[in-house]
C-alpha cells in the first residue's frame, strides 16, 4: 500500500526544544538530531511573523499526535521532513 509505505518514510519526532533564538533543537526516532532556524520562515513567510510579534507565542509550541508537525497555532506549523532536511545536524 503505497500510503503505509509513504507515512513510514515521514521523520517522527521524538524529543525537541523550543530555543530562545527562534531555533528549534529535534531529535528523530532515527537518531538524527538537528538545529533548525526557524528565523529564516518568520523573514519569508507571513504567517509566521507572528512567533515574534506574538508576546509568548514561540514558547507554546508544541507536536501533534502524530509527531510529524510542529504547531503553533492553526496558521503557523513546520512539517518534520522539513526540519530534518534543511536542519543543521547536531550530536545528543
């Protein structure tokens, strides 16, 4: 089933840290762990102005059940193939 095979492939999140730099430190269930700036989407991306317009807002994220979207309100997400691809990759 071409569905089960494409959601195995999706990176899951297992540990991750909301860093006072606008910079999200993640782990995968693979192992890999990374630093994603996240400064770069709120420069680009409408959207997510609002992680420093926002008193507050950064520090609320938070991962879906599914542990493949990190989430700060119903506008503003990142979904985990993106972190783990264009993360900087780091050591545990």
């Amino acid at each position: 089933n071409y569905n089960q095979i494409t959601a195995t492939m999706i990176p899951k999140i297992k540990d991750i840290a909301f860093l006072p730099d606008f910079h999200l430190k993640v782990f995968f269930d693979d192992g890999t762990g990374v630093l994603y700036d996240v400064n770069e989407d709120i420069e680009s991306v409408d959207e997510f102005k609002g992680l420093k317009s926002i008193y507050g807002l950064w520090n609320q994220g938070k991962v879906d059940s599914s542990r493949t979207i990190v989430y700060w309100n119903d506008r503003i997400d990142l979904p985990s193939d993106m972190i783990y691809e264009y993360g900087k990759p780091i050591e545990r």
